[in-house]
C-alpha cells in the first residue's frame, strides 16, 4: 500500500471534539434543569427565534404554497422511491409463533416505535432529501407520532423542507435546531411527546448532543463529518471520479473524500484533475479545504488489497467504478451504502434512488448499517409453558441454575414442578405451601 496523498493531522479535529462536548453538555444540562424556557433563550441566541416554535396549519400551508410545483414534483417523486424501499424493508421483518417443543410456544412481534424524533438540518443548504429520509421511513415503519424539526432562517424554515417534511407525514412541525432542538424533541418540549429515537444528520453540536443522549433515548447512528470513498480500476474515468470526489467534498470543510485505486495512472491522473475541478466550483473554498486537509489517495496492488484497505476506513459511502461489480459486492463488508457502477453517484442516493442517506461514519460501519425501517421497530419476544412442558424445561432450569449459583432462580422453577406434578417426590429444597396458608 502507498499513500499517494494523505491527510493532514487529526489533532486539531480532537482539540475540537472536546469543545463541543464541553458546549453540548452545558447546554443539555441548562434544558433538563431549565426546560422550555432555556429552549426559548437559546433560539434567540443561536437564530434570533422569538416565535412559536410548533408549526401552525395555516404558516405550513402558505411555505407549501411557495414551492414551485416543479419542485413539489421532484420532492414527490423522491419521496416514492424512499418510502417503497422502506415499505419494502418494512414487510422483510415478520411476527411468527413456533412449537419449539411440546407445549412450549416461542414468538416475536414486530411493532413500532411510539414517538421519533427527525432532524433536519438547515445551515448552509436545504436539506428537504434529508426530510425525505427520517420522516418518510419512520412513517413506513408505522410509527403513529413524528415530529420533524428545522433551524429558522429569518421568518420560517425553509418551505421546499417544510413540504418535504409535510409530503413524508410528519404530525408536527418544529421551527428550532440545533441542540436545544434534539433536547425538546427526546424530552418532548412543547409537544408533550418525548421521542422514542432521535434521527436525522446535523453539525457536530447535533451529533453529539444525540451521543450524550443516547440511552436515555434511542439514536439513529453515531455521526461525524460525511465521508465518501471510491474504488478505481484501470477502467476508471479520472475526470468522473473527480467530479464524484469534489461533490462529496462540498458537504463540509471536514468531509474526508477518498480515492482506493490499483492504478498509479488513475491515482496520479485524479490528483492533477481534483484542483481544476475544485476551482470550478462556487463553493471552491470549501471543497478545497476538504480536499486539501481531508483528502487520500491510495495506491493498492491489487483487488484483493483495495478490499482490504476500504473495510478499514468503513467509509460512509463507497463507490466501485470497477471490472467485475457482482464481485467487488460479494467481497467488501464494511461501508455504510454501496454504489455500484459507473452510472451510480452518491448524490443519487444522497436525494432520490430509494435507499437512505443517513449512515454510520467515523467506522462505525465495522458494526452498524444506516438509518432503515429497522431502527424504529422493536423486535419483542414472547414465550409460553403448558404444565406438560415444565416436566423437562424446569427440571432443566432448575438444574442451570444452580450450576449458576442461582438459587431464586432454581427455586422458582422448583416451585412449578411441586405445583404440577403434586403427587411427584422431588429430591431439591422447595417452599413447604403450609407455611404460608
């Protein structure tokens, strides 16, 4: 393996990590004290916020009145695609009741979530895709109460993220963001429903205000700065992969892009075309600095190899413009979402191909998938022992029990043996029912 680029040092992003931590737990510490009225003051702080923070039916109607019904359509026809995926994740989990042995009925139900809570970002763009994503999947999942939030821009949220929050179902629309917003949602500020999950992606302080969360609520994935990676043959387009880089690249000055290639030619060839292509851009200051402090190149010996290397950066994303797609699928295990193919870009499934955009980063894709259907269900387990049955699986109980050590335990199962097999002599310590008549 060798680095044709590499990225600078990470000390600077440590040193920054503690300052947020720091912000994010006075400021959580203030809400749960303080409750809604610390919310209100930090709105006027944070956006100059000194409305109503619920959505009203009429203000929601008048955004949805000013988006260009072209837009309205392109929102629509993103929204179908997300919500068929999800429908389609959805009916691939199933309750089911089995016989595991005489007697003894074992099942699971599959429900729900009651309440989730759906971040959408709203800083340098608009984030209605995003809306899209959190909301549309939690009501494919059939979560009955939503709540969808956005940071104000001036009088309102943007409106095409207002319909996009409206078209995916959301019952509540909040005008608030950043980490007050994640605190009233999983404490139910204003709303009087605490959220059962928090998703959605957002900046550092959102991110780690759900980290600090967590626990006390549920949380879509654990998130950094967005990263994307692409694999490279020789067969490779240099000036495809560097648009793709570059347009990963503008989701923030922090956002690693990264290029796996076997090819010196390719790697070599991108690094000349990455600054040219950057320059372009109306945002160049930003994909520059991305590129720049982010950016790697890696030069591999082989397939095999380029395996190797994506499956330890966990990328968030991951492209494969590639011989032989069918295998690089079959081989490669760790990323959050893979784009198979030339004709495949991440801003497609970014706005509108259907699967979900809010995915694990910082390598947590070793251990965990992105946001589907699956994070706002609850897989419960059930299980139920006729007195036939306790002939063998107490007298098991009982047994491993007290190998455990655990005498409650072995006695509780003792008890049922007493109690449906009276007539039965048993050779273990048992509650003598006298003594308690």
């Amino acid at each position: 393996m060798e680095f044709l680029k590499q990225a600078v040092s990470e000390a600077a992003t440590v040193h920054e990590d503690e300052k947020v931590q720091a912000t994010v737990k006075a400021m959580l510490h203030r809400i749960k004290n303080e409750g809604e009225a610390a919310v209100r003051e930090f709105a006027q702080q944070f956006d100059s916020w000194q409305g109503e923070f619920i959505l009203p039916d009429e203000k929601r109607e008048a955004l949805i009145a000013e988006v260009p019904q072209s837009v309205k359509d392109d929102i629509d026809f993103a929204h179908r695609q997300i919500r068929r995926f999800a429908e389609a994740q959805r009916d691939s989990l199933v309750s089911f009741e089995i016989e595991t042995e005489p007697g003894v009925r074992l099942g699971q139900r599959v429900i729900p979530v009651q309440c989730a809570g759906c971040y959408v970002p709203g800083g340098r763009y608009a984030h209605a895709a995003s809306a899209l994503m959190s909301v549309a999947t939690a009501k494919a999942a059939g979560v009955p109460f939503v709540v969808a939030c956005s940071p104000p821009r001036g009088t309102s949220i943007n409106p095409a993220v207002a319909y996009a929050m409206h078209v995916a179902g959301a019952d509540v629309i909040l005008e608030i963001g950043g980490v007050h917003a994640i605190a009233t949602m999983a404490s139910g500020l204003f709303t009087g429903k605490p959220a059962d999950i928090l998703v959605g992606p957002g900046n550092a302080y959102v991110a780690e205000a759900k980290r600090m969360l967590f626990g006390a609520v549920g949380i879509d994935v654990f998130a950094g700065p967005t990263e994307s990676a692409i694999i490279a043959d020789e067969t490779a387009d240099p000036m495809t992969i560097a648009v793709d880089l570059v347009s990963q690249a503008e989701h923030g000055t922090n956002s690693p892009v990264w290029l796996f290639t076997d090819s010196r030619r390719i790697g070599e060839k991108v690094l000349a075309l990455m600054p040219q292509v950057i320059s372009d851009m109306p945002n160049a200051d930003v994909c520059e600095a991305a590129w720049r402090d982010h950016g790697v190149v890696v030069l591999g010996e082989n397939r095999e190899e380029l395996v190797d290397i994506s499956d330890g950066y966990a990328c968030e994303h991951l492209q494969i413009i590639a011989r032989d797609l069918e295998w690089w699928k079959n081989n490669l295990k760790n990323y959050g979402s893979l784009f198979l193919g030339e004709g495949s870009t991440v801003s497609q499934g970014d706005k509108c191909s259907g699967t979900n955009h809010i995915l694990p980063t910082r390598k947590a894709a070793r251990y965990s998938g992105g946001l589907n259907v699956q994070k706002f269900m609850k897989v419960l387990t059930y299980q139920e022992l006729d007195e036939a049955a306790n002939l063998t699986f107490s007298t098991a109980g009982s047994r491993i029990s007290r190998t455990e050590g655990m005498e409650g335990h072995a006695r509780a199962c003792d008890w049922r043996l007493r109690k449906f097999y009276p007539d039965t002599e048993w050779d273990f310590p048992v509650y003598d029912q006298k003594r308690y008549d």
